[in-house]
C-alpha cells in the first residue's frame, strides 16, 4: 500500500480492515498484526519482505486454499 515493497504494520492493518469488513476492534487488529508479524518476519525489523512471506506461505502448501481468519 505504501509502495515500500514490504508489508508493514499500516500496510497489515489496511489488509486486516479490508478482509474483515472493518468489524474488529482496534485492540483485534493489533493483536492480528503482532501475531503475523512476531510469525513472518524473520530478520526482526518489524516488516515482511516478499521473500518473508513467500517463506511462510511456502510452509504451508494448502495456503491459499485454506486461508481464513478466525477470531
């Protein structure tokens, strides 16, 4: 979203509000934010990089047909 070429926190929250129809509270989306955060970025500065995701992703090879979020 910020043209960075990293999703960082504003960026995860624009995702986090869009697919859930912004029906969650602030402190849920923090909450999701610093789970995919502390879970994907594996050189701690507070981003994930296309490969960070692509390493996460590739972790999982059912991702994209079993993507969803609970709450």
């Amino acid at each position: 979203f910020d043209g960075d070429d990293q999703l960082g926190h504003d960026d995860l929250s624009k995702i986090i509000r869009c697919l859930t129809r912004d029906e969650l509270s602030d402190e849920e989306v923090e909450f999701i934010i610093e789970r995919v955060i502390q879970e994907a970025d594996l050189d701690g500065d507070e981003q994930i990089s296309y490969a960070e995701f692509e390493h996460v992703v590739s972790r999982s090879p059912d991702f994209i047909r079993t993507f969803h979020i609970r709450i």
